[in-house]
C-alpha cells in the first residue's frame, strides 16, 4: 500500500505521520495536529442540574455579552444626546395653527414634563402653578433616560459583584479526611493514530511516598476500575472511583503503549478530563480539563511523543466544604504540572526512533497529590442588603433629576421668553379646539333645521334667515323679488307672527318646504293644493300678482281673475291653464269658508257678553 502524503517511512516498509501530525483516514493525508494547548477548570462548583434562576435570567451570557458597565454607560450616553439634539432641532419649526405635525410633537413634549411642572421660574409673591412647558418635558425625559441607565449599571453590578467569597484554611484530622467520600472520574486520552489495542502495562497502583514506609503497591481494582474506549483523538483511559475516601497522599497510576504493524506508539499529546462528584450530592461537580501539547509551559510548537522515559500529568486535589451550600464537602482537582517524556522534534530522529524496537513505546504516568493537611472552608457573603440598595437607588435619581434641575433653572433665569412658553401653547390648543368646536356646532345647526345646503353659501349673501339664523340667497332671481322681497321670506314671518296655523297658510299659498311642517286645519286640501302648485311649470311667487295674496290689514281678498283670452295664445284653451283657474276658485271659497266661520264665531261669542251687559243697563 501506497503511504499517506506527508508521511515518513521507516524499516523500508513501513509508514509513520511525520512530528507533529495525524493521519486524517478520511482523505488519507497527514495533517498537523493544531488543537492549542488549555487548561479550564471551573471557578466554583459547578451543576449538573438545572438552575430555574440562572436559566430564566441567563446571568452568564449578559455578563459576557456586557463585559463591563461601560457598555451600559455609552448606551445611555448616546440615548440621552440623541434625544436632546432632536428636541433642539425640533424647536427650530414653527407651531402654525396648531394642526401641523411639529405642534402636535412639541405639544406632546410638553405633556412629558413630569419632573419639574411645578418647578418652573416664578416671579416673587406669586402662588405656585402647575405648567408644563417644552424645555421642562425634554428635561424629563432626557433624566429618565440617564436614571435607566445608571440604574442598569446598577443592576449589572448587583448581578456581578453582589456577594463575595471567603475563604478560610485551617488544619485537618482523620475524622475530618473520612468525612470526605466523592465519586472521581479521570479520562486521559492519548492524541495518536493508536488503538486500544496498544495499551499494556496497566492494572497496578502505587501510593505513599517513594522512599518511605507508606509506599506501597496494590492492584488497581482495590482503587477502582478502569476502561479504554477508542475515540477519533485516540485511545482513552478511563478510571473511576465510586465513593472513594483517599487515605494517602500521593498516588500514582501507570500505563503504556507499544508498537504494532502499521501502528507505532506515539502521540502528538494529551487530553484530560478530572471530575469529583459528592456522593451524597450529586448535583455539584467540580472539574478540570485540558489539553497538552509541548510540556507545561504551553509551547505549541508540533512535538511527537515517543519513548521509554515517562509522561507525567501531575494533579492536586483540595478538600472543601462550601457552608452555604449545606456543608458540602467536596474535593476540588487542579492542574499542577505536565513532565513530558521523551519528545522528538526532528523528523529524521523520528525517523530513527521509528526503526528502533528499544523505543517502540510510549509511558504515561498520572501523580495525584492529595493535599489532605489543610481544608478549604467557603463561604458566601452579601456585601449589598435591601437599604444599601435603596440608598443606591435614591442616590442615581437625585442625580439625574438634580443635573437637569439645575440646567432648566439657568435656561429660565437667562432666557425670559422660556419663562411663559406653556401659555402660547395653551393659546393655540384653546384657539385649535374652539374652532373644532364651533365646525361641530355648525354642522348640527344645519342638519338639525335642514340649512346645510346654506352654510356654504351664508357669506354670499345679505338676506337673514328667521329660521336657521343664517345668511341665505334669495329664492327668486326675479325683479318682483328683489323690490319687494320673496313670498318665502314673508310667509315665515306671518308663520312666527300668527298664533293659527290654518290661517297662516291662507294668507301665503306658496308651498313651502317639508322640513317646516307646515300644519292646517284641512291638512289633505292643503297638502294636495300645495303639491299642484309646486308641480307647475309656470310660477308665480310675487305677491302683488298671486290673486290670493293680501296685506295685512285686508280683510277678505278680492275674487281671483277668470279672463281666459289673455292667457291663451291660440284657437283652444290650455287644459292645464284651466285646471289653475278652477284650482284658484276652489282656495278663495275655501279662504271664504274660513272667515265666515272665524265671523261666525266671534258673532257667537259676543252675543253672551253683550246680552250680559243690556241685563246690567236694565238693571242699574
């Protein structure tokens, strides 16, 4: 088989990814191993379990996405002049009758002086009034904002720095050691193209310290048990302790890889995961993981590690109990160091180790430190209480408020116009709304009494109407009515002047309109009368040639003309011209009817009156 790009050979047939690389099977090539080199371990204990609170509020993300209350404070700066460069240019148009756009704005900027309506410049000896005026609302506004924005300050250093953690350290004992039973994880994966076929060599555990009587050598099953899983990074150990109670202070746990055909025993470094977990509490974890590539001091020059001499991945483990979270004791694992072994950084002495069957292996060793002399005592403390926070709280307002207090009283002092602007908008609002008001008027005058037809018109004209009160044009265009003025108008003065429907409508027969409602004595005549009349094509509306019409002061009309050579041009009389003569009749004898009855009548109730009075001559 054809050996990967990038590859060297060793033992004339055999292929090796060249320092630094790993083979990618996918398309076949070596590539560089560019993992950078880390070390995370979490700050506090972390949980496994799901927080509602840190959840629903997300305090993580806001204090990475904010970082730092700068970011608060430019919001609210760039808000604050935005807001202020607006109502400047804002007060550079003009308020008009107060229908334009920009009084509305400015009006309404008016109604936002909350702050200071009562505040405003007042000469001496006069009583304090409420006004609320243009520079007062942009004022108000503008220190609301600066007050939010502090206030969200505020709230991210309350989130952030609202308690602090103390620590203390004091000497530990036996009982103290025994009280601690944790469940340990470790995970040591070896970045290679190897398997888990390499491994070898594991299944012992050494504790104590070298050199003395607590050194010692056990199998590793009296510790716990181990697994080796193969992953695409490479074969991982894994060791796990349930319920483990560390009665010594240095252990040690070893392991190797060796050669196999077309699979040598090197790495290009290693990852770890060392996880601790309460027994009792299993919703707290404390962790430390990371990744290595060239030794402890993070160099992340490309390195292939291969050799006899070991690799060591030293930990140290604290006991801790947090007080605020219930005494929970839990150990916390760090990183302490990583010895690297032997490391090759050329490719051709690689290439020479490669053909050597004395370094065809690959040692790695984890240290565990136990430092069980001491004890890690946590606790949290608030450093911010209810009254600190109100006290915090009072403080921002009175600063927004006082800043722009103390402008607005410069502004007013040095401007004298600034002093009375709330009435000139006042004016305006009043004269806008007045007229509102009297168009709302108008109309319902008009459609109430049927004059809308003569509001359009009203200034045309010098005629008055009795009835709608409003200038109207006359109803004829005649020269008859012109002298003497229309029939119409007269027919309403008789109609307010006469106490008798009936007889109102005898002295006027011309029709008149329907939103009158004209009544009389024989509403079908009169009603059919004044229909004819006003079909006819032919009208005449003058008074002194309507031979019913009459003054005042005539008591019965003069009987209507039945001429009929003048009317008719021709040969035959006119049907129509007929029909108005016999009509014309008809009204006069009906006119007559009436005033024999009104004669009667007032005959009638004179009678008793007078014979009253001959009995009282008789009598005296």
């Amino acid at each position: 088989m054809a050996c990967p790009q990038n590859s060297i050979t060793y033992n004339a047939t055999r292929c090796a990814c060249s320092i630094g690389q790993l083979l990618n099977r996918s398309s076949g090539t070596c590539e560089i191993f560019n993992w950078p080199s880390t070390i995370t371990t979490d700050k506090d204990v972390s949980y496994t379990g799901i927080s509602f609170a840190e959840t629903l509020f997300a305090f993580d993300r806001i204090r990475k996405f904010t970082q730092s209350q700068a970011v608060f404070l430019e919001a609210t700066l760039v808000m604050l002049l935005s807001w202020l460069l607006f109502c400047f240019f804002l007060r550079f148009t003009k308020l008009g009758d107060g229908r334009s756009i920009w009084f509305k704005l400015r009006w309404w900027i008016t109604r936002l002086d909350v702050f200071f309506s009562t505040r405003h410049w007042l000469d001496d000896q006069e009583i304090v009034k409420k006004r609320k005026t243009e520079l007062g609302g942009t004022f108000s506004v503008a220190s609301s904002i600066v007050f939010i924005g502090l206030f969200a300050a505020l709230l991210y250093q309350i989130i952030t720095k609202r308690t602090i953690e103390v620590h203390n350290v004091r000497a530990t004992g036996s009982p103290d050691l025994i009280s601690f039973e944790n469940d340990l994880e470790f995970n040591i994966t070896a970045v290679s193209d190897m398997s888990c076929s390499n491994l070898r060599g594991i299944g012992n555990i050494v504790t104590g310290n070298p050199g003395f009587s607590d050194f010692k050598v056990d199998s590793l099953s009296s510790f716990g048990n181990y697994t080796c899983k193969n992953t695409s990074s490479g074969p991982t150990v894994n060791f796990k302790c349930t319920k483990c109670r560390l009665r010594h202070d240095y252990i040690y746990i070893s392991w190797h890889f060796v050669d196999l055909p077309d699979s040598p025993a090197a790495a290009v470094g290693f990852q770890f995961n060392f996880t601790c977990k309460n027994g009792a509490n299993k919703k707290h974890i404390s962790f430390v993981s990371g990744t290595l590539r060239n030794g402890s001091v993070l160099d992340e020059r490309p390195v292939t590690f291969r050799g006899t001499e070991g690799n060591i991945l030293k930990f140290n483990l604290f006991p801790r109990i947090y007080h605020h979270l219930n005494d929970l004791k839990l150990i916390q694992p760090l990183f302490h160091e990583f010895v690297p072994g032997s490391v090759y950084r050329d490719t051709a002495q690689l290439q020479a180790s490669m053909g050597r069957s004395t370094d065809g292996i690959l040692n790695t060793t984890l240290f565990i430190n136990y430092l069980s002399a001491y004890i890690v005592e946590i606790d949290h403390e608030n450093i911010l209480g209810p009254v600190s926070f109100l006290a915090d709280l009072g403080g921002l307002y009175c600063i927004s408020i006082g800043i722009f207090f103390y402008l607005l009283v410069q502004c007013e002092y040095r401007i004298k116009r600034l002093r009375n602007e709330d009435t000139i908008f006042r004016r305006i609002r009043r004269r806008h709304k007045a007229l509102d008001h009297w168009q709302k008027l108008r109309r319902y005058v008009a459609y109430t009494w049927d004059c809308s037809i003569l509001v359009d018109d009203a200034i045309k004209t010098k005629n008055v109407s009795a009835i709608c009160g409003l200038m109207r044009p006359s109803a004829s265009s005649d020269s008859s009515n012109s002298e003497h003025g229309t029939p119409r108008t007269k027919m309403q003065h008789s109609i307010m002047s006469n106490k008798k429907p009936g007889l109102s409508i005898e002295k006027n027969v011309i029709p008149q309109p329907a939103s009158l409602e004209m009544r009389s004595l024989d509403s079908t005549s009169s009603l059919a009368h004044g229909n004819n009349i006003s079909n006819q094509k032919n009208t005449s509306c003058s008074a002194e040639s309507h031979p019913l019409s009459r003054s005042d002061d005539e008591i019965i009309p003069p009987p209507p003309p039945m001429d009929f050579s003048e009317e008719s041009s021709g040969s035959e009389l006119d049907e129509n011209d007929i029909k108005k003569k016999f009509q014309l009749l008809y009204d006069y004898n009906v006119l007559l009817r009436e005033k024999l009855i009104d004669t009667q009548s007032l005959l009638n109730s004179l009678a008793p009156k007078a014979s009253s009075s001959s009995t009282t001559e008789h009598s005296t």
